[in-house]
C-alpha cells in the first residue's frame, strides 16, 4: 500500500470514528425513559439487558472481526445502530426497550476491537506500528470530542422533540457507513490448515486466544489493572452525578463539570504517545495506577472543590493510560486473533461491570456513598499491593 493510501485510510477511519459515536442521547437516555413510563428499576433492569448481551457475544463478535474482515465487523456494527435508534422510536413498554439496549450491546461488541485491530493492522502493513499509540489517542480524542458535541447538541434537541434525538442517530449512523465503504482493509495472517470449517475456525481463534493469555505472563497485570480501573471509573462517572447532587451541586455545574472532563479527555489522549515516548510501560502502569489510588482517596475524603478535582484527574488517568496499554498489547498478539483478544479482554471488563456496578449501588442505599467508595479503593489497593509483585 502506497504512503497515501496509508494516510487516506486513517483519514477516513478517523471520519468513521466521530460519526460512529454521535450518540444524542448520551446523556439523555434515563430521562427519556422514565418519560416513557419506565421505572428506575426497570432502567437498570434494561441497563443490565446491554451488559449480558456484551458478555454473551463480545468474543463471538470479536472472531467475526478476525475471519471474515474488520470492515464487515464495523458494518454490521452499524447497522445494530441504526437499529437501536429505531427501536428506541418506536418502543413504548420494557421489553422493547430491552430490545434496543441489546440491540445497542451487540452493536458495541462487533464494533470493539475491529477499530483498534483496524488501525494497527493499516499502520502494520507500513511498517508504521510505533505511530500506534499516537493514532489511537488521535481517535480517542475524537470520540471523546463527538460524544461531548452529541451530549451539547442531544439536549437541544430533546428540548424540540425526542424524535428528533433518535431520528439523528438513525442518520448518522446511516452516514458512518460511507466512510467504512472507502477503508482499505489490510491483509492478515490466517490458519495454514486449508479449507477449514466454520466451527474449526471459531474453535481455533478461541484457543489462539487462549493461548496468548498463557504465554504472556508479563501481561496479566496490566490487563487486571487495566480493567480494575476502567470498572471503578464507569462506577464514578455514572454515581457521580448522584453523589455531586448530595454535594449540592446544581445539575448545570454538573454538566459543565462532565463537559470539562470530557474536553480535558481529548487533550489528554491526544498526548499520550508522548507519555510512552519518556517512560517505559512497566512504570507508567505501576506509577500510573498508584496515583490513581491517591486521587480515588481523595475523591472520597476531600472538600468539594477537591473532590471535583480528584474526579477530573482519576478521568485523565484513564484517557492516558488507554492507549498506551492498547500499543502495549498490540504488540503481544498477531493479526488474525487481535480483534478476538481484545474481545476478550472487553468481555471480562463488562462482566467486572455487571458484578460491581449492582453492587457499588446497593452500598449506596445501605452505607453511604464514602463507605461504598472506600470498600472499592481497598479493592483497588489490595490488587495493586498483589499486582506489582509481578509486574
């Protein structure tokens, strides 16, 4: 592949990936349902519905991705989008709304691991992999600059009419799939057994996946890590709105506080390759992850402008580190099981979020929000004190 067609692929995979995520409803979509006449148990009973699906077909999906093409992952993966935004139109009772929360859980899952697969395998085939981390954080920041666009502009939209908000997902993610059209799809390693059944094939990328787990010692406590922190964060942006409100902070500071965090995303990911540039993976995970466990404590027990603070850093932690671990893991698998293995990864992440996030809510109605919190750190610190042993 020519230098053009290596810089027009990650143009337009640049294109596919803030189009993707104009999700209007962002932060929206509770509201909207409890407009519809769904109560907050049945929210989180829909809410979990997204979580099963991601843990049931995650690693499937992520094979569909490896065997049969990245771009005909991203394309189905919109095409569940477009669903979602349609169910969620026309539904009127739980089980339909569950049936767009699947839908949307399905949608993530071929779409996870294509994209990073996708990128590396283009920059790959170039010769280009240690421009890896700087092009991922290129797309996190795009992601994160299109999901605070689609939050501003969602919410003028509801303020018209929802049909609007879910009208606009239809059509962008209509438009997403011209950009997937024009990706150049990069070759990749395949099986050297010929003619391989469909089950072999899916039974071989599983074991393959397996198997890199196996060999990688090095790399099991940067993936818990990284997935430890990905969980506690969820848990702290999703509660904190909540835990804000107790603060008595108004739901106009909270928006420019979730605004802020996510601006101060994009400067963060775009940044990051620089980060790995200076210092090796090891200490930026071991460093990392202990100032992390510095703010959380401060998120817990500081005044209200610390605690803001605290919130914004442990968010930018994340950000950074992000790329980075990806580039790390990148590294360690080969073309064809990449997408499977950080399939793999994602469906431990989102059973991790389906076990604690229930759970960090029940200690909230039980005891209190500083104590959950504080239950969760010493989670987090007992992982580190076990984890940097071995790293």
């Amino acid at each position: 592949m020519k230098q053009v067609s290596l810089t027009r692929n990650i143009r337009f995979i640049y294109i596919y990936i803030f189009v993707a995520q104009l999700f209007f409803d962002r932060a929206l979509w509770v509201i909207y349902l409890n407009d519809k006449g769904m109560s907050m148990t049945e929210v989180g009973m829909i809410e979990a519905l997204m979580h099963l699906s991601v843990v049931l077909l995650e690693i499937p999906t992520g094979m569909v991705a490896d065997l049969y093409g990245r771009k005909v992952s991203l394309f189905i993966g919109n095409l569940l989008s477009i669903g979602y935004g349609t169910f969620m139109l026309i539904s009127d009772s739980l089980s339909l709304f569950g049936l767009a929360f699947v839908t949307l859980g399905v949608a993530m899952t071929f779409q996870s691991g294509a994209e990073e697969a996708l990128i590396y395998d283009t920059l790959k085939e170039k010769g280009k992999e240690k421009q890896y981390t700087r092009v991922f954080g290129n797309m996190t920041a795009l992601a994160l600059l299109s999901l605070s666009f689609a939050k501003l502009t969602g919410g003028w939209m509801a303020e018209i009419n929802w049909e609007l908000v879910y009208g606009g997902i239809i059509v962008t993610h209509v438009l997403a799939l011209i950009p997937i059209s024009f990706l150049h799809e990069p070759k990749r390693e395949r099986d050297a057994g010929p003619n391989l059944g469909i089950k072999q094939q899916w039974e071989n990328q599983l074991k393959d996946g397996l198997s890199i787990w196996r060999n990688n010692p090095s790399a099991h406590v940067p993936i818990i890590f990284f997935i430890m922190i990905v969980t506690s964060i969820v848990i702290l942006t999703f509660y904190g709105q909540e835990y804000f409100t107790r603060l008595g902070f108004s739901s106009i500071t909270i928006g420019i506080i979730f605004t802020v965090e996510g601006l101060l995303g994009v400067v963060m990911a775009k940044v990051a390759y620089r980060l790995e540039a200076k210092w090796q993976f090891k200490s930026i995970t071991q460093y990392g992850y202990l100032l992390y466990l510095v703010f959380f404590l401060l998120f817990i027990w500081s005044p209200d402008w610390a605690i803001v603070s605290s919130f914004l850093i442990l968010s930018q932690l994340v950000t950074l580190y992000e790329p980075v671990f990806s580039n790390y893991i990148q590294q360690k698998v080969e073309s064809r099981t990449r997408a499977t293995f950080f399939s793999m990864i994602s469906v431990v992440e989102s059973f991790s979020i389906m076990l604690l996030f229930p759970l960090f809510g029940w200690m909230i109605d039980t005891i209190g929000f500083q104590n959950g919190l504080f239950i969760l750190f010493v989670l987090l610190a007992s992982l580190y004190i076990l984890g940097t042993r071995r790293i």
